[in-house]
C-alpha cells in the first residue's frame, strides 16, 4: 500500500518545477517560497523567479529591492531577504557551495530545522525527516501518537524517526518527505481527513481506529479558568453627610480605598479571606436587602447585596469585636476620603452622593 502512495505522489507531482529539475537551489527557493503560501501560488512565481535568478551567485549580487520587487504576490518579504542573505552566505562563506550536514545547513541564514532537514532530505535524498505541521499531523495520526502538537511532538518524531520510518524503509528519503508533504495537502489536512480516498488508509491506525484523525495531533488544553460566585452583603450606615466605612488594609484587595462595611454571605471559596463572614440570622438581613448589584474581581463574580441600617441595627446583627474592622464616620465631601469604585456604586443605588 505505501507503493501506493510513493506512486500517487510520483503520478501527481514529479511535474512540480522543483521536482522536475532538482538542484539545492531549486530546494532552497522552493521550500522558502512554499512556507506559508500554497502551492498553487508559489507555482505562479517560482519559474520566472529561477529566471531572473538561475543561482545562488545570481541571487547572492543584487540588492534586498531588487529580490524583493521579484518576491512580490508571494508576500511575506521577510523570506526573500532571508533568502538573499543565505545566497550572499553561501557564496561569500563556503565559496558557493551547500554544506553537507544538518549542523553546518542551520548556520546558513535563515534556515532551521525544518529547511535544513528539507534540504537534506529533499535535496541531497539524505535520511532525514523535514518536519512541517503536515508531517506532524500525518505521523500523529498514522501512529495515534499521543505527544501534544508542537515541540514536544517534533522531539518525539526526530527521536523515533527510525522506527516510524520501517513502514516507508524501502523508499528514500527524498520520496517519504515528498510523498507525506504531498498527503498533507491533499488527503490528510488539518481540518479535514479524506481517509476513504488516502492511499494510507490501510496503514493509518487513526483510519482503522474509532477515534477520529480530526483529533490527532494532540492539542494543548486551554487551563479551565477558575472562577467562583461570591455574594456579600454591603451595609450602609450614614450620619448626616458620613458613612461608615473602613480602610483596606496591604493584604486585601484595592488596599488604602475606603469601603462600607462588607461581609461574605456565600461563596463557593471557602478559603476566600478578604471579607469577614456573616454569621449574624441570613434571613433577618436579606429582608433588609434594597437593592443589588453584580461587580467582578479576579476570579470572582460577586453579587452585592445592599442594606441600609442604623449603626444600632448593624451591631446588632454583627459581632464587631470579631471582625477586627477599624469601622470610622467618613465624610462624603473629603476628597481626601478615596472610596472604592463599589463602594460608590452602592451609594448610588441609594441615590446617596459622593462629592469628594
Ligand atoms: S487514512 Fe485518513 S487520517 Fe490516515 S493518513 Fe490518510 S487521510 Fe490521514
């Protein structure tokens, strides 16, 4: 069955310009061209490109304007001019000559892994395993591994390639990198695996499985946030033009803002600290409550609950010497007095002004 793909690829692609007549240029300038951009686009480029620059000694002379006027409806320029500096590299460095070993490629510029592997493989039709997001998802499903996606799964693939390769072994590297790239395209895609039509089909333990290739390679999971309800209940107290109110001390939220009396009426963080429990008769208060109000902060969606009491009646329902608030009459026209943006809030639900 894998002649079976070696020959779809070889039947379907062997007229692909830089397959048809191979040199390590030709790799090179084709595998630049083809990151990021399709293969229909880069065939409408590649040959007037060769034109205009038959070779590395022609590329290497001209100026980035120059490669770049040449690059254009191919987009991402930043390619040509990395393509140009590898030219002037090779050229000015190793006298014109492509160096031989996947060490000595990746110190050309512009080139990493992936196109040093290309060119091994691709070019020199020397074991190696040119790693692209096809190759990735085409070996993540074929062998449902279940590394996750990106560097973790190129390690594991560079590090078995041997072992993964004994199905393609009698073919040469050059056909298993195109062959598999050629898959990628067309039968096996990111969103979308044809495996009744895909040569593989009879190999792929994705195709043959109840899972679906869809989920091969594995992708991160996005951390669940944590989130938690909090209800509290806000105590207006006020005395002419004051109202009752604390300053937030280093360890709580918004600390050195004045707020109201606040307390925890539920929350689904038992180990939430910034506010003190209410543990006065939850129905007595809740019949008090006049309004409410929803705010949010970190992890917490709040609903604020607010009553307005005497101070008789707050200390009635509250055990202030437990608390350990410093509860203080502020003026609400100090602008000195610096109230939490909530604690403004709950006045203005009860048409109470702060001018400060
Ligand atoms: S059989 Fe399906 S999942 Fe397997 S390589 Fe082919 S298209 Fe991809």
């Amino acid at each position: 069955m894998n002649n079976q793909l070696i020959k779809w690829s070889h039947k379907e692609f062997d007229e692909l310009p830089w397959r048809k007549k191979r040199s390590l240029y030709g790799t090179l300038v084709s595998e630049i061209m083809l990151q990021q951009t399709t293969v229909a686009t880069v065939l409408k480029h590649y040959d007037r490109f060769l034109k205009v620059f038959p070779n590395l000694e022609s590329l290497a002379r001209v100026s980035e304007e120059e490669v770049c006027a040449q690059w254009q409806g191919l987009g991402y320029y930043r390619r040509a001019r990395n393509l140009r500096k590898a030219a002037v590299y090779i050229v000015e460095e190793l006298a014109g000559e492509f160096p031989l070993t996947l060490e000595e490629l990746k110190k050309i510029p512009g080139v990493g892994d992936y196109t040093a592997s290309a060119l091994l493989a691709m070019g020199m039709n020397k074991k190696a395993l040119a790693i692209d997001a096809n190759i990735e998802r085409i070996m993540a499903r074929l062998f449902l591994i279940e590394e996750e996606k990106g560097p973790k799964l190129q390690k594991f693939l560079q590090a078995n390639y041997e072992d993964l390769a004994i199905p393609f072994k009698k073919f040469s590297p050059r056909e298993i990198n195109e062959s598999l790239m050629d898959l990628g395209r067309v039968y096996c895609q990111a969103k979308r695996a044809d495996c009744p039509l895909c040569p593989l089909r009879k190999e792929c333990k994705a195709a043959e499985s109840s899972v679906s290739p869809l989920d091969y390679p594995r992708q991160k999971q996005a951390k669940k946030k944590e989130s938690h309800d909090l209800e509290l209940l806000r105590v207006i107290v006020t005395h002419g033009h004051k109202v009752l109110a604390y300053e937030k001390n280093d360890k709580e939220w918004l600390s050195g803002q004045l707020e109201v009396p606040t307390l925890i009426l539920r929350t689904t963080d038992k180990k939430l600290a910034q506010y003190p429990l209410f543990e006065g008769p939850k129905d007595r208060v809740e019949r008090r409550v006049i309004t409410s109000l929803k705010t949010a902060i970190t992890k917490y969606k709040i609903k604020n609950q607010i009553v307005m009491l005497t101070k008789a009646e707050f200390e009635d329902l509250v055990d202030l010497k437990n608390l350990n608030k410093n509860y203080k009459y502020y003026a609400l026209n100090d602008e000195t007095n610096h109230f939490s943006t909530t604690t403004h809030k709950c006045l203005a639900k009860l048409n109470i002004k702060v001018t400060s």
